[in-house]
C-alpha cells in the first residue's frame, strides 16, 4: 500500500475520510472545499442530518457524484489525541475497502488545535498501515478489496512527508514483525529465522553473525543449548549490529526466540499448545526493530541478539532435576521444562554483558502470570534500574502501547532456592512475572537492564483499538521510540 501527502485539489480519491468533532461542527478548509464544490453538501447532508452527532468512531457514507465521503466521528475536541487519530484511520480505511472502487482513500482529519499536525499525519498513515494488515499467505482466496493508495490531503506536503514516511518505515517494520509471528512453526525454524535475519542484514547494511550448536557449546551456552536438545531443528544464536558513525550510546536489545514450545516433558495441554508457534514473539519484535532502525539510522549502536530453539519432549530431551552450568557459571536446577524461556535468556544477558553496552532489553512471551496480572493490552516492565524503566513506560504511552512497572525485590531470590544448585529455573504460583524477573537478573551485570513480558500482548484473540486480532508487533513501537529519541 502506497502513502503519500496530496494537495487535495489534485487528489485521485474516490473515497474521501474526513473528521467531524462531536462538540465543535466547524469545517477546516477541505471540509469547506467540498462543501462548495457539491452545493452545500457537508453542511447540509452531514452535518444537519438527523443521526451523525459526530460521537467517537460513528461514521456515515454520503455518496455523490464520483466521490464517497466517510464521515468519520472524532468525539470530544478537548479528548481527542493520537492514539484516536490512529485507531480512528485503522477502522475507517478497513470500511472505504467496500466503498472504494479505484481503492485509493483520502485522509483528511480534523486537529483540534493541540496537536502537532506532523503527528496527525503520521498516526494517520500509522493506523492505514494498522488497520489494511492481513496474513493471508496460506489462503488460496485472498483479498481482493485492499486498498492500493493511501493519500493525506494537505497542501503542505514537504511537511508532511517525513513524518509519513517514519510512520511508513515503522509500520513496515510492524508487518513484517507480525509476518514472522504468524508464520507456522514448520517453516518459522531457527535456521529459517537465522536466514531472515542474514537477508535482513544484507538488505540494510548491518552485521550480522549466527553462531551454530558446536560454536555455543564452546562459547558455554550450557542452558540455551539444553533446552534444545529435544528438537530436530538446530539451535542457532543470532547476533544482528547496527553502527552508527559516531554513536551516543550502545543498546543490546533481545528476544525470546522459541520457535515452538510444547513445554518440553512438562508438556502443555492441547489448549494451551495451539498458538506455541508465536513464542518467538520477541524474536520477531527485535528482528523488525533492526530493520526500522537501519532506515531511521539513530546515533546509537544496537545490538540484537536472540537465542531460537524448540522446546520438545523426546528421548534426548532435557529432563526435571537436571541441574545446567550457565553461560557465566551459575546453576540452574530444572524444576520445570515449561519455564524454558528465561533459560534461553539467561545465557543471552550473559553474552550481552560481553558487548560492554550501556543498556540491556529484552522481550519476552515469558510467564502467563503476567497475564493474569495485566491481561492483554498492557506489558509488563520491570529492571534494575528506575530510570530505564519509567522511560519505557513514558515511551510506550507516546506511542500508543501501554507498560506497567512490576517490581523486582531482593527477597524474590528466596523462591528460586535449590537443595543441590544455585538456584531452581521456577518459584512459587505467586509473584510469577517478577520472581521469573528475578531469575534473569542473576544473568546480567549491566547497570540499566530492563525486561518487557509480553506473554499477554505479543497475541490477541479479538481486535483492540487499531490492532486487528492476532499478532501485534508489540512492543516494535516502544522500542523504535526508545531508541530513536
């Protein structure tokens, strides 16, 4: 899908979506424009008809001749933000799909006065991306009302432009996160990944280095390595850089790369098995993070580093009681082979402390307690240090997606203890996204380490705001804003 800023005399549209606040009828100069052009139409057959009030995310179709308007509501004047602007273009582009035959879609939505117009375009464009995605992929009927071309009218269209074209970089970056989520397990493999993240590097410039079985023996990714060992597919650890000329900071970024996770000999039940294939979540997360950061190209050096495996019952599976020499030397005995992830993790943080970064970040579909605590639109933050962590809060919220601290106390380390290690790879039932926090912290010695659960984001069964049902790309967002600040 094509966007792009079009003086609105010049537009190809046949499909115009235009906002309408529920308080305040006034028209911006567009609104006027097509008022003129057809005999009063916005005021008259809008505005004065008996039903459109303008109220949050009502619409009504007025057809003329050659042209549609989409009357889109934008609610209060005085509550309207960014976060509306994008749900609103998502939900509205997804209904011009049936309205449009030409399928190009113009966007023209109101300001009320205390937002940046830049940001009103780029959430625009955000949410068209947004609401116009669709894994169809394996179906044998796909789509055919997409839309082709997005066009924001505005006759300041130097203005506009970069800040479409960041929305276009980063909402590209999202697909292509959610892509790689939905793929199924048997062809979203490590070494397939590890060849997505090769094409990736070679496509944008970075570095890129994928370390096999017998190189992470040797490099002692004792607990990684363990929880692989019950799969046919290999392990692979994938280590993607981005280097500016003269950076202000480093940044390693990681994520969970379980490829498939049927809990090991502790295996799920069949219920709990059936979207395994998105434990990679976090995988996919970084992956598309590196490919907007190769296009925004921020004065920070990034590393992203993920350690893909399967987890799977077999003969040569890792077992309970087990206890694993991770990669800096600590013991894990293995309680539960359901708690995989923070194992492939623990040797991950280590080798991150080797790239002597300033910063340390992972994500992770790690713990359903998570879940339980925050449900499905909100991830959980927790880390070392407060700094980090309320500015990942803070970033999330200007972007739209939701971060709640959860705490990490000392005392947490009591739930780990072993009779014959260091310490056990689970705790008790409570407290189950911190003390699985508390877990990786043992793994890290960086000063600013920040850990993002998104066992109940990463994945959702119903749409949410401008989020269709499925994969969400979360936490791409936070990041890209994070580390582009």
């Amino acid at each position: 899908m094509e966007i792009y800023a079009k003086n609105p005399h010049e537009t190809q549209a046949d499909v115009i979506i235009t906002g309408f606040f529920e308080d305040d009828k006034a028209l911006n100069d567009i609104q006027n424009g097509l008022d003129e052009k057809f005999d009063g139409a916005v005021s008259k057959k809008i505005l004065e008809k008996e039903g459109f009030k303008g109220k949050y995310l009502e619409t009504f179709v007025l057809p003329l001749d050659g042209l549609k308007i989409l009357a889109a509501g934008l609610g209060k004047k005085e509550e309207f933000n960014t976060d509306k602007v994008r749900e609103i273009a998502a939900k509205t582009v997804k209904q011009a799909e049936k309205l449009s035959k030409n399928k190009i879609v113009g966007f023209n939505i109101q300001n009320n006065g205390a937002m940046c117009c830049c940001k009103i375009s780029h959430n625009v464009a955000l949410g068209a991306i947004m609401g116009e995605y669709d894994f169809d992929k394996y179906k044998t009927k796909k789509n055919e009302e997409k839309i082709s071309k997005v066009e924001i009218l505005t006759e300041k269209i130097d203005k506009f432009t970069p800040a479409i074209n960041q929305a276009k970089i980063i909402g590209e970056a999202m697909n292509f996160t959610k892509d790689l989520i939905f793929e199924p397990a048997e062809y979203a493999t490590p070494a397939k990944i590890s060849e997505i993240a090769e094409n990736l590097a070679k496509e944008n410039g970075l570095e890129i280095k994928v370390f096999g079985k017998d190189e992470l023996k040797k490099m002692n990714f004792n607990a990684f390595l363990a929880v692989g060992q019950g799969s046919v597919q290999e392990p692979k650890f994938i280590h993607l850089k981005y280097t500016p000329e003269n950076p202000k900071k480093k940044i390693a970024i990681i994520g969970k790369g379980i490829t498939f996770d049927s809990g090991g000999l502790d295996i799920k039940p069949p219920a709990s098995m059936l979207t395994m294939r998105t434990d990679m979540s976090g995988c996919a997360c970084v992956l598309g993070v590196m490919k907007a950061i190769a296009q925004l190209k921020p004065d920070v050096e990034v590393h992203m580093l993920s350690a893909l495996c399967e987890n799977m019952p077999s003969g040569s599976s890792y077992k309970v009681g087990d206890v694993l020499i991770a990669k800096n030397g600590k013991t894990i005995e293995v309680d539960n082979t359901d708690a995989e992830g923070r194992l492939t993790l623990a040797d991950a943080l280590t080798y991150a402390d080797e790239l002597n970064v300033d910063e340390v970040i992972d994500v992770a579909t790690l713990t359903g307690a998570v879940i339980v605590a925050l449900g499905n639109t909100i991830t959980g933050v927790m880390g070392n240090n407060e700094e980090l962590v309320r500015a990942l809060v803070e970033e999330g919220k200007e972007v739209g997606e939701t971060l709640w601290e959860m705490p990490i106390l000392d005392d947490m380390q009591d739930n780990l203890k072993s009779d014959i290690a260091d310490m056990r790879n689970t705790g008790s039932r409570y407290a189950g996204a911190s003390v699985a926090a508390r877990f990786l912290s043992n793994f890290t010695n960086s000063k600013k380490w920040a850990h993002l659960d998104i066992a109940g984001t990463a994945f959702i069964d119903k749409p949410y705001k401008e989020l269709n049902k499925g994969a969400t790309a979360a936490m791409v967002r936070t990041l890209i804003n994070h580390i582009t600040k």
